[in-house]
C-alpha cells in the first residue's frame, strides 16, 4: 500500500489532470443542483465521468464495485486535497440515498449479485436512490408501517402509500420498507425491497415545503413490482436491514453545519449588520453573549467529532456517539440560522425581490429547510431516547409491543 | 477520554486505583468533620509526593518527569472524582506553570526542584476583590533601596494558609484596570509583613485571604519582566483555568455516575425512575455536554502541551463549557436523587459545594464567554 505522503501527490496530480477548472469555488451551488437535477452537462459532467472512472465518488468502495477501495484516512486526504483545490465530491448529491444509505447497507446485507447490479449506479453517479420509509402513521414509530408486499411469481406485488420520500420524483430506484408477514409481531414481518421507480404502477405527488421548494413526494404503489432477487437480507428480517441504514443516516449527519456562507467569520458577519462599539464590541450586548455561546458550542462540537473519531483510532465505524452528534450538529446549525436572522434585523426578513441580497435570502430558505434536521433521520426526541437506552442503559420507555 | 498514550493510561489508571482504594471521598468527609489545619491530611500529600505527581509537569532538567498538561489533567481528573484534598493542583499546576512560563534559569533553579519533590507548595495570589478581574490589580509594588516593597491585599488564594511561598501580581506602573504595569514576584510566605487569614468556604477547601504591609523583597524576587506582567499572567491564569477543568470533569462524572445508578436502582410507581421519559432525556442531556465539556477540556491541555496558536481562546472555551456542565450536573444530582440528595450524610451536597466553588475560581462561565468574544475580536 501507499504511504500517506505519496498517495496525497497522487491525488493531487490527479486533480490537476481531471477537475474542470470552471467548477472551481461553486462548490455550494453546484452541489444543490446536483441534488435536484440528474442529467448534467459540460464541465460538470466530465467531472462526474472522471470521479466515476477513478472510483472517486464512493472512494472507500471495494473497486468491483465502483470505489477505489481507499482506507478511510486515505478518503480523508482526498477529501482535503479536493477542498484545498475547489473542488467536491458530486456523486453523493447525484446519487440521491444511494452513497450515503443503501450503499452501505446493500454491501453490509447483499448478495454478490445485488452489489454487482446496484452499487456501481451509485458509485459512478448515475443512479438516484430514494428511500420508501415513512408513511403517513408510520413516522417515528416506523415499525407501525402498513404498506404491503406479496408474493407474485418472481416479483413481489406491492400496495401502500409512502410520504416524505425525498427524491422521489427525480429518482431512478426505490429502497421500501415493507409487510411481508402480517401475522407476525410489528416488528418481525417487515422486509426491504428494492424496486425501479420507472413503472405505471408508482405515482409520486410532490409535496411543497415551508421553504418553498418540493425536495418530497407522497409516494404511492398500485400493484408496484420489486424482483424477488431484490429482497435486501433475509424476508421478515428488514428490521435488522434498515436499523442498520438508519445508523448510516445518523453518522451521515453527525458533521458540521450546513447553513450560513463561508466566506467570512460569522462574527464579522455580525459586526457587519450589528456594528461595534468604542471598545470593539458587538453593539448588542445580549446577542453577543448568545452568539459566543453558539461559537463556543459549534467549536465543541467538532472537537468532539475529531475526538470521537481519535478514539476510534482511525476506523470510521457507525459509533453509537452518533445520536450525540446528530443532535448538537442539529442545534448549532439551527441556532446559527436563528442568530443570522436575529442579526441581520429587517434585511433577513425577505422572501424575494431586490430589497434582499442572496445571502439574506439563502438565510431565510436555509433557516426553513434546515428545521428538518431534527425531524429527519430520528427525531431531536427519539436521538435522545436512543441515548438513554443504548449509551446509557436505561430501561426502554416508548416501545410497546 | 481522548485517544491515551500508554503512559497516560497507566498513570490514570494508577491514580484511580490509589485514590478510591486510600482517599475516595469519604476521606474527604473525615477531613472536612476534623477541620484538618490545611484542609488537607499530610499523608495525602506525602502519598502524592511519593508517586512524583509534585513533578508531573516540572521538566526533567530540574528534577521533575516532564510529562505536560494532558498527563496531569489526566489525574486531576481522578482528584475530581473523590473531592481529594492537597495543594497539588495550586503548587504542581499552577505555581509550577507561572516558575516555568516567567522564572529566570537561576529562579527554576530554585523554584521547580523543590516543586516537583513537595517540599516547597507554590501558590498564585492574583485576584483582590470577589470577582476575578485580572486587570484591576491595584497592589502596589514599589521600589525600595533593597528591590520593593509591597502593599495590599489579596482575595481566596488557594491553599493560602499551607503555601511556602506566593506567586503575587502586584502594580509597579499604571493604575488599576490597565493591563500596562503589572509585574509578578515570588516571594516565601513567611516573609515580614505578611498576614494570612484563613477562610471558611462552603467547599471545605484552603483559601485564604493575605494582606501585606510594608513587605520588603529583593529585586531578584520579580519574576519575568517589570512591567510586562500582564501577558504572563494571563498565560498562567489560562493553563489554571485549563487544568481546574481537567478537576471540574472529574467532579462533575463522578456526579453523572452517581445519578446514572439512581436511576437504574431508584423505583417509584412501580418501576424503576429511569424509565421515565423526562429522566431519560435530561440524562441524555447530561451525557451530551459531559462529552462536549470533555472534548473541550483536552483540546485546551492538549493545546498547552502543543504550544498551540489558540491556547489562549481553547482555555477559555474550556473553562466555560465544563462550568456550565457542571452546573447543570451538581443541580440534577440532587435533583434526581430527590430528598436523600438534600441530606449532608450523602456525598450530593459535597460535590455541589464544590461544583460552585470552581466555577468561580479563575473566572467563572459570564467572564469566560465575554473573554472569548473579545479574543475572537467582538
Ligand atoms: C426534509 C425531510 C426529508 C425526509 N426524507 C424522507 C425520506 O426520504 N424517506 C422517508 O421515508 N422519510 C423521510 N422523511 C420522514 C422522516 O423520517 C419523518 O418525518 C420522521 O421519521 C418523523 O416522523 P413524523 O414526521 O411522522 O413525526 P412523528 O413521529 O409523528 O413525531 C411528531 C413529534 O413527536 C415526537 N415523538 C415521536 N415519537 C416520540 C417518542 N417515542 N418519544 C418522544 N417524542 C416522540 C417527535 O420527536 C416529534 O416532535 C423526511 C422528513 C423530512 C422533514
């Protein structure tokens, strides 16, 4: 194997040769249209082809399925080199669930032949995932589900409504959480089916959101058709199946905040709007102290990411400090929102027009949409009950049968 | 607990061992109910001493191990854990820190040696009033035909009444409030003109106040620059702070640790009271800033030891973050243990006295979080 410092030059040279200089410092913008949009073009595209080609989109990926089989300190040092040039990692964004989710619980629970058929969709960028979860009974309490599947020949039939299902829209494949036994106790007859959503028999109505855009759909299966070879792990076990992808999600969200531009200190940000006094100071003394606080709190935050992940010596494992993280990485980008807001005083009450500038109205969108963070994923609550039962031991307070 | 080097973990866990098998806080109660001359039993120092603690920082050149901020906070934590009484964090820590950040060769000379074998306890005399405002020193240090003589008062310095000698800041220039004009001496405790006041905290801690008249020193007692002190004194106020976090971690898990079993083996209404939700989430909110808190805390050691950029911004982080936990955590802990946490013959009480009682050392979370504004310039 490589050393660090040698795989680093590579990387480096590599950038050099295959990130389309054009693309440089869009980071941001690019990485939302890719999110919404799949057939890309130009500059943009030929950067997808060469992550894909190189493996680079799920990078840790054995490389028979579209990775590039790094370890995960060398995915970091592509990771930094990338941002050190301006570039990014679109794949993820194009890929919908697919990276970050069913990935890597489709290389955890999958046969050969499902890795070999779905993973490098993902990989290279080319496939959108979304995932068929919630329903409209079934939110935190997800083993409530009602959304059936039977078996039919080689396929299973499926029936049921899903609802926030993220992407559905615009996505080419369907992981769904589904009855397979309704005999069976809650939590024991459901499995997770794999189906393509380019079939008459799945109509997707999106639903529009506090901030405007549609980023969901109600999701809706009349007789929908999932290939018996397309069962992820064994039937009635997709319990097991999906705790696990939701842990992905957990970690997949445990980092950074989101929200808010980079380009300045955010407490410069504040002295633009507020101004200071005689003595340097923000000339709102209550909303200082408030806003040391948060910086006090998103340092410790990533502190303690970089701690957690010291301990774990390198290997990057689904940790059960994900709940912890989810939740503080949640609260400081919320509260980051709410401090802008406050801050910019009339100007980040805009909606739209030219009385706002962009980073007024990217404030109030990302203010809206970021309130989801601690809806998604398990609720701000259920992280909480998570920490109680699993980190801390305490007896089970919400489940019952 | 961060990713421990080998000797760290065997130093803490021998510390763990010694200090829950010889001095867990019941020992600590003994003291308090004898009222221990010091606030502390010789023998806990002398065990202390014995195991090189004194010298944990102390270079090697001048008899000490060397071995920085992180490995002593390491054990500072565990003294956290049974409210353990000696002066070593105020000699060790703090007096070793402001010899070997402003003392001269010929000062570690004679200074660190005998820090590091607990023969001499070093402690820092800095604030004058009941708030810690580093700035508004306003003690006098004027020169004399022989060095200075000082003149003025100082506020709950810790292991006051025990210390050999003080580390004091007094004013050579400007006036209060200026940050121009401070310089810093050492001085034995002894000395003419000096006289100490034990105080009775609710902690059951040594501080003292100490009042000096007409004290005539030489002027190779000044430590660091004349007039330059104010830099000095921050960065010995900053590994302070840092290292008292490093006890307030300790403090506050052994706290955590004791509401964590009540709430296993407490029941009411038939079942046990972690079961109930609301005691389920504020636990999970307790466990989340014990791990932020922590996080910070090693950062800022860490920091020291790395001879970081941002020592000065990590210590106060630090500092606040563990205060506002252990706020937090001294409340719930009587709280959650409901009537018996109200007792004095249960340890609860003894650690929320002492959880107020660091806060406030080395200023308390209201000056640390106006502190870090200013250092990040707002
Ligand atoms: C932006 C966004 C994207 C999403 N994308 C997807 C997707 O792609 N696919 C998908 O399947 N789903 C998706 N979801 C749905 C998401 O997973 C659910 O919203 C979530 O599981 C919560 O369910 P619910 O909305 O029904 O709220 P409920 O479960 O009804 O919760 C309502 C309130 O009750 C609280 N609560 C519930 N149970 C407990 C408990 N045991 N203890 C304490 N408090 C509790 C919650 O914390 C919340 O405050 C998405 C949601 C959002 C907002």
């Amino acid at each position: 194997m490589v050393n660090a410092t040698e795989f680093r030059s590579a990387v480096k040279g590599w950038l050099e040769e295959n990130f389309p200089l054009a693309l440089k410092g869009q980071t941001a913008m690019l990485l939302e249209l890719a999110s919404v949009q799949n057939n890309l073009e130009g500059d943009i595209l030929l950067w997808r082809q060469n992550l894909a080609q190189a493996g680079y989109g799920a990078p840790t990926w054995p490389k028979a399925y579209g990775g590039a089989g790094l370890t995960h300190p060398q995915a970091k040092i592509l990771a930094e080199e990338m941002k050190r040039v301006g570039a990014f990692n679109l794949i993820p964004a194009l890929a919908g669930m697919g990276v970050t989710m069913v990935g890597p619980t489709v290389l955890e629970y999958g046969t050969d032949d499902q890795k070999a058929r779905h993973l490098p969709g993902i990989a290279s960028g080319t496939i959108r995932w979304c995932l068929g979860l919630s329903e409209p009974s079934a939110g935190s309490d997800l083993a409530s589900l009602t959304t059936k599947a039977v078996a039919d020949g080689d396929n299973w039939l499926l029936n049921g409504q899903k609802t926030w299902t993220s992407g559905a829209d615009i996505s080419q494949w369907c992981g769904a959480l589904v009855r397979t036994d309704s005999s069976a106790k809650k939590r024991d007859g459901i499995s997770f089916l794999m189906l393509p959503m380019d079939q008459a028999e799945i109509k997707t109505r999106p639903i529009k959101l506090i901030a405007g855009a549609s980023p969901f759909c109600e999701t809706f299966f009349d007789d929908a058709k999932a290939s018996k070879d397309d069962l992820l792990g064994k039937p009635n076990e997709g319990w097991s199946v999906i705790k696990r992808l939701l842990q992905h999600e957990r970690q997949s969200q445990t980092s950074a905040s989101r929200t808010g531009s980079a380009r300045e200190a955010f407490q410069d940000t504040a002295k633009r709007y507020v101004g200071v006094d005689a003595q340097g100071r923000l000339d709102d003394a209550d909303l200082r102290i408030r806003l040391a606080n948060h910086l006090m709190d998103a340092t410790a935050h990533s502190l303690t990411v970089r701690r957690i992940r010291e301990e774990a010596r390198g290997k990057v494992e689904v940790s059960a400090a994900a709940s912890i993280l989810k939740n503080t990485a949640t609260q400081v980008a919320q509260i980051k929102s709410e401090l802008t807001l406050e801050l910019m005083g009339y100007q980040g009450l805009g909606w739209q027009g030219d009385s706002f500038n962009e980073e007024e109205l990217d404030n109030v969108r990302s203010w809206l949409s970021g309130k989801a963070m601690s809806i998604y994923g398990g609720s701000y609550e259920v992280q909480k009950n998570i920490i109680s039962k699993n980190i801390l031991g305490l007896p089970e307070n919400t489940q019952k049968g | 607990m961060a990713a421990l080097t080998e000797e760290q973990t065997m130093i803490r866990d021998q510390a763990r061992s010694w200090l829950t098998e010889q001095y867990p806080v019941q020992k600590f109660r003994e003291m308090r109910d004898s009222q221990a001359e010091f606030a502390f039993t010789p023998d806990t120092w002398a065990g202390m001493a014995e195991m090189g603690w004194p010298g944990i920082l102390v270079p090697e050149q001048y008899g000490g191990l060397g071995l920085g901020y992180l490995t002593f906070g390491v054990v500072l934590e565990e003294i956290g854990r049974q409210l353990t009484a000696s002066p070593l964090f105020a000699s060790a820590f703090v007096g070793a820190s402001a010899v070997m950040l402003a003392g001269n060769d010929q000062q570690k000379q004679q200074w660190l040696p005998a820090i590091a074998d607990g023969s001499q306890i070093v402690t820092l005399a800095s604030d004058e009033g009941p708030r810690h405002v580093p700035a508004a020193i306003s003690m006098q240090a004027s020169r004399n035909s022989g060095g200075f003589e000082l003149n003025g008062n100082k506020t709950f310095v810790l292991e006051g009444m025990a210390a050999s000698a003080l580390v004091v800041a007094a004013r050579t220039a400007g006036d209060a409030g200026d940050q121009q004009g401070i310089s810093l001496f050492i001085l034995a405790a002894d000395t003419d003109g000096i006289s100490r006041h034990a105080l009775a905290t609710m902690d059951s801690r040594g501080y003292a106040n100490i009042s000096f008249d007409k004290v005539s020193i030489p002027a190779d007692a000044l430590l660091g620059e004349l007039d330059q002190g104010y830099a000095l004194l921050e960065a010995i106020l900053d590994r302070a702070s840092a290292g008292i976090a490093a006890e307030m971690i300790g403090t506050a898990a052994q706290s955590f640790d004791m509401t964590l079993d009540y709430l296993k083996n407490r029941e009411q209404f038939g079942q046990v009271i972690g079961s109930f939700q609301a005691l389920g989430h504020r636990a999970a909110d307790l466990y989340t800033d014990k791990e932020m808190a922590r996080s910070c805390m090693e950062a800022a050691l860490q920091a020291i030891d790395d001879n970081g950029e941002n020592i000065a911004e990590l210590c106060s982080l630090s500092k606040c973050k563990t205060g506002d936990f252990l706020h937090f955590m001294s409340n719930q802990l009587i709280q959650i243990h409901g009537g018996i946490g109200m007792t004095d013959e249960f340890d609860a009480g003894l650690y929320l006295k002492r959880a107020r009682v660091l806060e406030s050392c080395y200023g308390n979370q209201a000056y640390h979080r106006d502190r870090y504004a200013r250092l990040l310039n707002f």
